[in-house]
C-alpha cells in the first residue's frame, strides 16, 4: 500500500544558467557546465577582471506564481522513454537513477507519472485539474494541438494501490 503524501507548496525553480558569450568564455572558459552549477563564485578574480569592461551581473526574473515564463519537459516521456532516459543518463549526472533496477520497473515509473512522484520518494509536483485550469497555463500549446499523440502526459490514470 503506498504512503500517502503531504500536498506540496508551489514554489518556483531558480536557475542560474545565462550569459554571454563573451563571459562563457571568459569567466567559465567555455565551459557550459560551469555556468549551470552556478561556479562563478569560484571565478571571483576572473569575474572581477570581466566586471571591469561590461556590465554589472544582473539577476533576471522570469515569470511569478500564476503567471509562468514557459514550460520544461525534459520528463515529458511515456515509462518506456522515461527508461531509457534513465539508462543514457551521463556518468556525472547524479544520482543516476538507471544504476538502481527497481527504479527501471515500468510499472514502477507509471506509478511515479500518476502520483507525481520521483525517484528519491519525495512528492514535488503539484497535480492540477484541466477543467478548472486556464488552457494557457494547463499545458504548451503543441501538447493540447496534439492530444492524442500526447495523451500520456494530459490524462491521468487511476493510481494502483
């Protein structure tokens, strides 16, 4: 019997991932991954060096609650594809979750998809109702343009306890 799980708080995501060019290069040597997990406060003196010639960094901020700056989907997949995702994951994306065979049942991952649940237990996805959801929020126009091929992710099944 599965655990029922506390309702979770809207929040939204920050991410720290854009630059230039020009401070890719030279604040991060190129090196994308670096941007992404947020290294350049360990870039202090590179940093200060690049400040000097351009502007101040600055904090954007896209989208509020209620009011989103667009839509992610690198999940979006039925259990199959949600599998082999899990299986061609890097060697330093961790946890990698593929490496754990209970975690590539795919009654196991269907479960996940139905509850909002993830891998590591926790229950961080907030399940909305499509008939008292704005259309514009519910989901990315191409979803709903292409319901049928996309109706994995628009319907949710009846969760097998």
């Amino acid at each position: 019997k599965s655990k029922p799980h506390k309702k979770a708080q809207e929040r939204l995501l920050e991410l720290y991932v854009a630059s230039t060019v020009g401070m890719l290069r030279d604040v991060y040597d190129n090196n994308a991954m670096s941007l992404r997990r947020n290294l350049y406060r360990h870039e202090r003196d590179r940093l200060k060096k690049y400040t000097k010639n351009h502007e101040a960094l600055r904090e954007w901020t896209l989208g509020q609650i209620g009011h989103y700056a667009g839509w992610h989907c690198s999940w979006c997949f039925d259990p199959q594809g949600i599998k082999l995702k899990l299986e061609s994951a890097q060697r330093a994306d961790l946890p990698r979750w593929g490496d754990y065979p209970e975690k590539l049942d795919l009654g196991y991952i269907e479960n996940l998809i139905n509850t909002g649940g993830w891998f590591d237990g926790s229950h961080s996805l907030i399940s909305v109702d499509r008939d008292t959801t704005p259309t514009e929020l519910y989901a990315p126009p191409y979803i709903l343009e292409n319901e049928e091929k996309f109706k994995y992710l628009l319907e949710k099944k009846a969760v097998k306890t």
